[in-house]
C-alpha cells in the first residue's frame, strides 16, 4: 500500500498492511506472553516501562525523521516524540499507586461472617486504532495505562502516517519483556477491523462515521468501546473580554496543527459590542502566520497531513462565500511543491446552516459569529451534535465558568482555548456523538482497563438450605 508525502503530494513510502489471518496471529503471540505480564508487580512493570521511555529517548532522531516526514511538520512532531517517554513515565510511577488504591483486601462487610477482597483484573488484549493527526500521541495515549494495568497491547496507527512504526517498534524490542506484551502494526481500514474481532477492549479515535462501525463491531464481539471522536468546538468571547488578547487565543486554538486537532476551535461566537475590534485584531494576526513552506524549519503552520482533507475544507468555504458568508483572509487551498496548504481563513456572516458552522472542518478556519445576547450564543454553541469541548472567554473566570457549566461539551477551557490536549490529569467525557465510554485523561485513564473481581470469603457456618425453606422461621 503507498503512502504519500503531505509536503511532496508523491508517495514515497510503503506499508504491507496485516490481514485478518495476520492480527490473529499477532493477538495470539501477545495473549500467550500477558498472564506473565498481569502476573508481576505493579511496580514491576512500571520498571519496564522506565526502560521503554530510555529506548525511545535514545531513539529519539529515527522517530522524529520518521514522524516529520509522516505529518509535514517538525515542530509538533518535536513535541510528539519528546513527550512520549514523560507520558510512560508518568503512568509507570501512578499505575502501582492506583492499583494499591483501589484493591481492596479482607474488608468486613453488612454480614458479621463475611469478608470481601476487590481484585483488578485487567482485560487480557488492550487494542487501539488511531488516526493521523497526532500520530505517535494518539497512538500511545491509551496504550501505555493499558500496558501499566497488565493488559497486552496492540495497536494500528492510521495507513496516513505509518512511518514511525517501524523506528518506535525498534525501542520496543530494546525491551525484550515489553515486546513481549505490545505491537504496534501497519494497516488499513481492514486491518482495524480484523483488529477489533481479536481483541478484548477496544480503544478507537477517529471520525464518527468510523467509530460508528467500530462500536457496532465491538457489539458483535461484545467488547467494551471506548470512543474518542470528532468535535466542532466552539468558543464564546463575552463583551467582558479583551478583544484583541482573546482574538489571539482563538487564532492559536484554532489553527494549531493546521486546525487538525479534534480540540481546535471551529466556531467563535462574540459579542457583538467587541465584535468589530475582535475581527480586525484576528485578521490582522492571521495575516502574519507563515506556512512551513518552502523551509520546514520556518513557519507556523504545515501542510494537510491527508491530501483530500484540503479538498473537503476547501467545498466548505465555497459554500460558505456562495451562502453569503465574507471571507477576510486565506480562503483557497494552495498546492506548494506538491503539499496542500491553507493560509488561516476567518469568515465572517456565517450562518449555523452551512457546513463550516455545523460539521467538522480540521483545518484552519475560523467562523466568527456576533451576538446579542448569552442565551443566544449558549444556545448556537449547543446547536451541534457534537459535545468534545468548548471555550470561554471573559474578564473573569467566574463569569466565564457562569457560562462553561451550561454547555453541552466534556471539558471547557476557561480563559484559554483547546486545552484538553495539555491538562491530562482533567477527567473529561465526550458529550453527544464526539464520543463513548470512560475518560482517557485522570485516574480513569488506568482503572477503565480493570474489571473488578471480588472474593467473598464466609468465615462463619455458611446458611443451610432450611434457611430458604418457605416454613422456615422468621
Ligand atoms: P478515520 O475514522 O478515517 O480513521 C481512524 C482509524 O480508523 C484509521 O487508523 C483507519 O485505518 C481506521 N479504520 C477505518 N475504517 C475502519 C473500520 N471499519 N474498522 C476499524 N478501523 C477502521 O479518522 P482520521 O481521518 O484518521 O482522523 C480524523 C478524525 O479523528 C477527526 O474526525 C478527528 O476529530 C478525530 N479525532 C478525535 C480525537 C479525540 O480525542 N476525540 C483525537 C484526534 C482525532
């Protein structure tokens, strides 16, 4: 299968995707290695996962190459591989915390006779399906608690950017016990779906419509989902902000990543008293940022990862200007040396019934949208079926939260934008169709791969028969 290049538009790479007969067999190499996993101590484990994050520093420069090529971008890239051995790291030191915490051993219960052990056992085979926008981040995210709670792993990153496989399986096998226990596999759409039927808990994160098939798969194979899907969030400047610094902050959450981050703002909603000097500020900033084209090494912001992302953003804005909406800056996708590009887009006189305000873009476009009155703006950012997360902007938190806590999105970002992605110790939901199951952030993160076990230990003479006998006395 050909991969293609987002700064080039050629493909210059290639991956021989696993079919189902390969998963299986793949699954059964990782199940038969677990129970000696589940078996060692919390803390020993977390000793592994320590020498994990050592292989991967020391891997560093093949991951980064591989990641930069994968996405078009170095910066982020940068911050994808440097995170990733903090992340083990930090689920290696509370894994054993956690677990201690919450087992529970020889607890009295309401029968004086009775005593109660909670155990944590984990689901044997952990599986995740990631998509491309952050390749290594969301290919890891779950993985890692899964692999500190005992599960095995195994894991298919999108077809899109498949190029770190190979070195991140190299730091893998640095740690012949956790080779063991963790895969990480080149694959399609079939393969995530062979995936899914091997595995006993599945970790998906990608578009609706896949998820969609995810879970109606897992049903069928009767494995909990848990789903982290797309999101069309909005942010709220009230007429109590400051204009041109919240400007800024919506420019950032916004176009970060090209605007390929489930998180980014995609809708902003202003007051209308600040609208006007909130639009020339955002303008002006959106002028200013530079692709990283044609020097890598310069530049704010990359190419599409996925080519015919471009074109989708692209019939969005057609069908926004054709609907009457005003675009200020950016508004054409450009094909520089082979890689699509779009400058920031800030549209005005965008109305809820065209696409860039109702569905999903990832890309760097922004719709601002006055308004007159707070009920009104908290009822338009409600107006989705999508719930990830949203922003408030306003001259104080309270006054801000006062309007937080009545959006329907999991997490809201007070006074910031998008900050889902930096806080991982925030327990958040997905709201409506952006997604299902437990949160990946906070302690969730980790107990989600248990399933609880309790023994039950009668200490006493247990009841006879005749204690249920309808003649029995009372
Ligand atoms: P996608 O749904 O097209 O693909 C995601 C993954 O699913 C890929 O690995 C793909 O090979 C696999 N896949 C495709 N069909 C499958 C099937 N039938 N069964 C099993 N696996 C299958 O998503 P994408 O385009 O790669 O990613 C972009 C989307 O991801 C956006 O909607 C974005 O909002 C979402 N996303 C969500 C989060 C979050 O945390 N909520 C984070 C990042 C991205």
């Amino acid at each position: 299968m050909k991969v293609i290049n987002p700064r080039t538009g050629e493909a210059d790479y290639q991956i021989a995707p696993l079919d189902a007969t390969a998963v299986q067999a793949e699954a059964k190499r990782l199940r038969a290695a677990q129970p000696a996993w589940t078996a060692l101590a919390p803390e020993e484990r977390s000793a592994i996962l320590h020498l994990w994050a050592e292989a991967v520093v020391a891997h560093r420069q093949p991951l980064l190459e591989a990641l930069t090529l994968d996405t078009g971008r170095r910066r982020i890239s940068e911050i994808e591989v440097d995170g990733l051995p903090g992340t083990i790291r930090r689920w290696a030191d509370l894994a054993p915390r956690l677990i201690a915490q919450h087992s529970r051993d020889n607890q009295p219960s309401a029968h004086p006779t009775v005593r109660n052990s909670t155990r944590l056992v984990p689901y044997p085979l952990f599986g995740a399906i990631a998509p491309w926008n952050f390749p290594i981040v969301l290919s890891t995210i779950d993985a890692i608690p899964a692999l500190a709670a005992g599960c095995a792993a195994l894991v298919k990153p999108s077809e899109v950017t498949p190029r770190f496989i190979a070195p991140l399986m190299e730091t893998v096998a640095k740690v012949p016990e956790l080779a063991a226990v963790l895969s990480f596999i080149e694959g399609d759409a079939a393969t995530g779906q062979a995936l899914v039927d091997a595995v006993d808990y599945v970790c998906f994160t990608g578009s609706v419509a896949t998820g969609r098939k995810v879970a109606e798969a897992a049903a069928r194979a009767f494995i909990p989902a848990n789903l982290e899907l797309g999101g069309k969030d909005p942010m709220i400047v009230l007429e109590s902000a400051d204009p041109v610094s919240a400007a800024h902050l919506a420019l950032r959450a916004s176009i970060v990543a090209t605007g390929q981050a489930c998180q980014s703002i995609e809708r902003i909603y202003v007051a209308r008293t600040i609208y006007q000097p909130f639009l020339d500020a955002l303008v002006e900033a959106a002028q200013k940022v530079r692709l990283n084209y044609p020097d890598i090494a310069m530049g704010d912001i990359g190419p599409f990862i996925f080519g015919p992302q471009g074109a989708k953003v692209q019939a969005q804005i057609d069908e926004a200007v054709a609907m009457g909406a005003k675009v200020f800056t950016g508004g054409s996708v450009e094909t520089l040396g082979g890689g699509r590009y779009l400058r920031p887009t800030v549209i005005a006189d965008a109305t809820s019934d065209m696409g860039v305000v109702r569905d999903e873009t990832f890309g760097p476009v922004l719709p601002v949208i006055a308004f007159d009155d707070v009920e009104d703006a908290i009822q338009q950012a409600n107006d989705s079926v999508y719930g990830l997360s949203a922003a408030v902007i306003a001259a104080t938190a309270e006054e801000a939260e006062s309007v937080a806590v009545r959006l329907e999105a999991g997490a809201v970002s007070i006074n910031d934008g998008s900050m889902t992605s930096m806080v991982w110790d925030a327990e958040n939901s997905s709201f409506k169709l952006s997604g299902m199951g437990p949160s990946r952030m906070g302690e969730s993160g980790l107990l989600r791969f248990f399933r609880l076990q309790a023994l039950i230990r009668q200490t006493g003479a247990p009841l006879p028969l005749a204690a249920y006998a309808e003649d029995a006395p009372r």
